[in-house]
C-alpha cells in the first residue's frame, strides 16, 4: 500500500524524536509536545514501534493512496449523471435532501459536494467576506417580522421574471406566507401584511428595506422621513405596528440567507413539477413549497411556551390595509379618482356633497369605496360602477330636475 509523502515525513520524524528521547537526548514530555500529541499518546506509539521496530510502524493509515474509504468511480459517475440528467441547478444541500430520500443515497452531503465540485458540476464557494457578529434573535415570536420581496425568474430563465414576497418571524425564521405576484408594490404588500395578521394575529414590528411603499424618502441616499407617513405606514401605525428601517443590505442578513435558500429551491422544485402558471405556482407554494421550508429552516424561539401575537379579530382590516386617497366632491356630486367618475347618490346626511372632502379607498383587489369621515357613501367596482348604496341613501335622483 502506498502513502503519501507527508505521511512518511511524519512518520520519520517521529521516529528521530523516539530515538532521541530513548538516548536520553531529550525528555519524553518534550518529543510528545514537539509531535503535537499527549503524553499518553506517546506512550501508545512507542510502544507500536517497539513492537516492530521501523518507521513503517509509525505510519498513518489514513493517509494511504488511494484510501481504502474511497468510493468506486462507478459510483461517483452515477450521482454526477443522476444530478446532470434531473437535478440540475439545485444546491448541494436540496439535491442531498432529495438523493438520500428518493434515490437511496448513503454517501454524506460533503462527499456529495465534493464530488460535484470535482466534476464541474457546482461552482467553489467564493471566499467569505470579513467576520461580523450576528444580531440576536428576538426572544418571543411575533415580538419582530421581516417584510421582502425576491425578484426572479421563478419558472426558469425562459420565462419572465416576478417577484415573490416574504414574511418572516424573526425568532423562529418561520416564513408565514409566500405571494407571487407581478410586481411588489403598495396594495400586494398590504395583501400579504393583512393575510399573516388573519392567520397569526397582530405582531409587534415590521422591518423592511427603505422601499418607496414603506418609506418617503426626501434625498437620495439619506435617511427615511420621520413626517411624511406611506400608505403602508398609516395602515400599520393604525394597528400600532411599529415599522424599522434597515439602513443596509448588512442588516439585513438573515432574510438575504433566506432568500437564497429560497431562490436555491423553488425555481428547481417548480421545473421539476412542470408549473409555469402564477395560479399553480402558488397552490404549489402553499401546499407543498412553504411547509417543507419551514421544517428546514425553523428554530424554537428563546421563550418557546409564549408568543407576542395579540388577537386582530376585532379591527377592520379590510378598511385599514387599502389605499387612501383624499378628494374634493365635484358639483355634480361626482368624485373623480384616476380618470374615473364615482357618481354619489343622494343620501340623508346631508343636501349635496359638493365641494366637501371624501376619502376614496382603493383595496387590492381594485374595489374602490368613498366615506364622508366613517359614512360610507358607495362602494364600486374597479370600472367606477355602483355595487352598493349606503343605508342612509334616498330613493330619489340627486337632481330633482332631471327626474
């Protein structure tokens, strides 16, 4: 059997110090901390080497060429064509996953990664930057959650690019909810801010990049402005939400290494499933993708037997998470909002509502209601058409001459 030569030079010089030590050269504490092991150590090799006398003795077997651990190129060839042929673009870590439970793999992941790194397969991972310290984790959950949006070519790269919204339990790193969407904006962030609260309950923060949806931002490249209020803000500072900015990518580090973990997964899982169509990719998220995340990337929490989530049954959230947008009545008792005209029936409130100030609140969905103060005047589809009239309506035109 053959060794490498660092092997034999380690074994050579083990047996000098052996020797020197017998001779009364040196002591026997000093041979053992010159060849980095105990006392005890020492004894053992010595006499291994008194046994059979040689440097041959002192050999390390682990080093042997080729090692007798090592797998068969047979085998090695058939996780590279296995990962080639049906796994590609996976990560290390997902295609291990699916190898050992699907395929019958006994190898380990780092054996995998090697093998794969070897062949061409997986690129080397890039040298790590400068060491930084982690910020701790909230105690509770529901004390802190993460709000981002993911930009990517879900299907594949021969389809167009979409983003995928996230929220995040600090705690736990419990992802509560996945929405695709065409593009992240004010009313789907508000979709999915509501959906979390109607599932879990009202949480404490909200952290979020200095998006336009969630910040003002006066200058370019400076701080967020503490008077100006989004949309989203009024929404959440109206559940008493208190939403932080994170002034960097940096800050931002846990949800970045769960976005790639993220972007790692899904675009392989949804390839594999031939999903190309928004409405199927997120039954898929829903139902399979999102609960196998989170029994892989979940933590229990400092205090695991309580949560800061506070009961959200009471508060209209449909009114709260929509967009609102002040406008003047016009004299004919009409309220025009982006090109187009939502006509006010007569009411009981009051003779007219021209020229008086009315709210108009446009949900997600597209549906758009006006409200004088808390009255609500009429609810309307995204065309402008009448859906419903208020209670306090009258059963007469608004103008008497037209009728």
């Amino acid at each position: 059997m053959e060794y490498t030569w660092r092997a034999w030079t380690k074994a050579m010089t083990a047996q000098e110090l052996i020797e020197k030590a017998m001779r009364g050269e040196i002591k026997w504490f000093e041979a053992a901390a010159r060849m980095g092991v105990s006392a005890r150590q020492l004894r053992r090799i010595k006499a291994v080497y008194d046994a059979s006398k040689g440097a041959k003795s002192l050999l390390d077997k682990r080093q042997q060429m080729p090692s007798p651990k090592r797998a068969a190129m047979a085998e090695v060839a058939l996780v590279r064509d296995l990962y080639r042929e049906k796994y590609m673009g996976f990560n290390v870590a997902h295609f291990h996953e699916i190898a050992v439970a699907e395929h019958g793999l006994k190898r380990s992941y780092t054996w995998v990664k090697r093998a794969l790194q070897e062949g061409g397969l997986v690129a080397l991972e890039k040298k790590r930057g400068k060491h930084r310290l982690r910020r701790e984790r909230r105690p509770l959950a529901g004390m802190m959650l993460h709000i981002d949006g993911s930009t990517h070519a879900w299907y594949g790269p021969d389809h167009p690019k979409m983003d995928l919204l996230g929220v995040m339990d600090d705690a736990t790193s419990e992802m509560y909810a996945l929405h695709l969407v065409e593009q992240e904006s004010t009313l789907t962030c508000m979709t999915i801010i509501r959906d979390v609260i109607e599932k879990k309950g009202l949480f404490a923060e909200l952290y979020a990049d200095r998006g336009s949806h969630f910040w003002y931002t006066p200058k370019a490249g400076e701080g967020p402005s503490t008077t100006v209020v989004t949309q989203l803000g009024r929404a959440l500072a109206t559940c008493s939400i208190r939403l932080i900015a994170a002034m960097s990518p940096q800050a931002r580090g846990r949800g970045e290494r769960m976005w790639a973990t993220i972007q790692g997964r899904l675009p392989n899982e949804l390839r594999v499933a031939g999903i190309t169509t928004q409405a199927e990719a997120q039954k898929y998220i829903n139902e399979r993708f999102l609960p196998s995340l989170n029994r892989l990337v979940m933590v229990a929490s400092t205090d695991s037997e309580y949560d800061a989530f506070t009961d959200a049954s009471l508060l209209p959230l449909g009114q709260i998470f929509c967009e609102h947008h002040a406008r003047s009545v016009g004299k004919d008792n009409c309220v025009v909002y982006e090109k187009r005209n939502l006509q006010l029936v007569a009411s009981k409130l009051r003779y007219t509502f021209a020229g008086q100030k009315v709210t108009v609140r446009e949900a997600p969905s597209g549906e758009l209601t006006v409200y004088y103060g808390e009255h609500l005047l009429g609810r309307y589809d995204a065309e402008g058409k009448l859906l419903e009239q208020p209670k306090h309506a009258l059963n007469r035109p608004a103008n008497k001459r037209a009728a």
